[in-house]
C-alpha cells in the first residue's frame, strides 16, 4: 500500500484530456515538491514533471502538473496513442524518504 | 552525456546480502545539489524508492527497509554502492540508481538491473 494514492487505471481516447490524482498527506505532498514519470513497458521511467509543475526540456507542453494542499494531478492533452504508460507520481517526505505512488496505467482507447 | 550502470549479481540466494554498484558518467557527486538514490521495482509492481546520498555523503534510506541498507559513494570512482542484507524472494525486482540535482527530479536513470532471489 503507497502512501502516495493513485488510481489503478485511466483511460481515453486520441485527442482528450485525461487527468490523473495523487492523493498524500502534509508531510509529503503537502510541504514538498511532487514529480510525475511516465514508463513505458520495459523501460526505465522518464521524468515529465517536477517541482509540481515544471517541465524538462524535451516534454511536451500536452503534459501539465499541479498540486493542491495534500493533492496533486497530472494532466494530458490532446492524447495520443503513444502516451499509453505507467505513470507514477512521487514526493518527498519531511524526512527525506522517497515516495512514489502505486501507478496509473493509462489507456489510449 | 549523463550516463548510469547499475551492476551486481543477476541471482542471490535467501538470507545473503546483495551489493549493486552505480556507474555514472557526465556529472559529478561531489556538485552542490546533487544525489543519487536507489529504486526498485518488482515484476508488475510499483516503483519502491530504497536510499538516497546527496554531494555532502548525507543518507536517507527508506523507513519500511532501513535496517537493511547501506548506501555509501566513492566520488573519485563516480560510483554509488548499495547493500541490503538478508535477502527474501519478495526483494525479487529491477533495481534501478537515478541521479537527481536540486529537487528537479530524477533526471537520469540507469537501465535497471533484475535481481532474483531464489534458492
């Protein structure tokens, strides 16, 4: 069970938005940076999101993250066939303990 | 370029300690700011964060497993090692070490590394 909460599962078709929640405490996403990867099957995750919204040079700006009090959500636009992945999010805690979210397979229909 | 290698033994027995070694290339730990940290991944599973070492050789290690691990680096080496002792089969995963540099997330990552434990 993470301490991060994700849901198990989202899906959409090619062209919507399609958001994905991460639920944490005050002690993690509450007072800390929340990241987002993307991992595709058999590969090492990729970084899309960090410091709750800020994106890496070389990802797309279809892909947006914000974060509210203990939440946090990613969001992709105009979705394609090609963003069918895993994708986690993560924070740290005050303790500075990694956290990651149990995962949200996500489904291009 | 930023590179890392995970390497280490493919296959560990119940109850042994398993050593894996980091190999990076293209930044130093020994910059402000910089860590490089541990993560696993059982088959099918989640991604588990296990330990991290930041420029200054500060450690954190995860709660649920920190009676196992050790994490430590040899900057002149550019190499990050870790230990968890007293190995189970449900530590059957890809361990993967990832670079992170001031919070911007884990930036780099290694290929992974898939450790079985059987006997």
């Amino acid at each position: 069970q993470s301490v991060l909460t994700q849901p198990p599962s989202a899906s959409g078709t090619p062209g919507q938005r399609v958001t994905i929640s991460c639920s944490g405490s005050s002690s993690n996403i509450g007072s800390n940076y929340v990241y987002w990867y993307q991992q595709l099957p058999g590969t090492a995750p990729k970084l899309l999101i960090y410091r709750n919204n800020q994106r890496p040079s070389g990802v797309p700006d279809r892909f947006s993250g914000s974060k509210s009090g203990t939440s946090a959500s990613l969001a992709i636009s105009g979705l394609r066939s090609e963003d069918e992945a895993d994708y986690y999010c993560a924070a740290w805690d005050d303790s500075l303990s990694g956290l990651f979210g149990g995962g949200t397979k996500l489904t291009v229909l | 370029q930023v590179t890392l290698r995970e390497s280490g033994p493919a296959l560990v027995k119940p109850t042994q300690t398993l050593t894996l070694t980091c190999t990076f290339s293209g930044f130093s730990l020994s910059t402000s700011g910089m860590c490089v940290s541990w993560i696993r991944q059982p088959p099918g599973k989640a991604l588990e964060w296990l330990a991290r070492i930041d420029w200054d050789d500060d450690k954190y290690y995860s709660t649920s497993l920190k009676t196992r691990l050790t994490i430590s680096k040899d900057t002149s080496k550019n190499q990050v090692v870790l230990t968890m002792t007293n190995m189970d089969p449900v530590d059957t995963a890809t361990y993967y070490c990832a670079r992170m540099w001031e919070y911007r997330g884990f930036d780099y990552w290694g290929q992974g590394t898939l450790v079985t434990v059987s006997s």
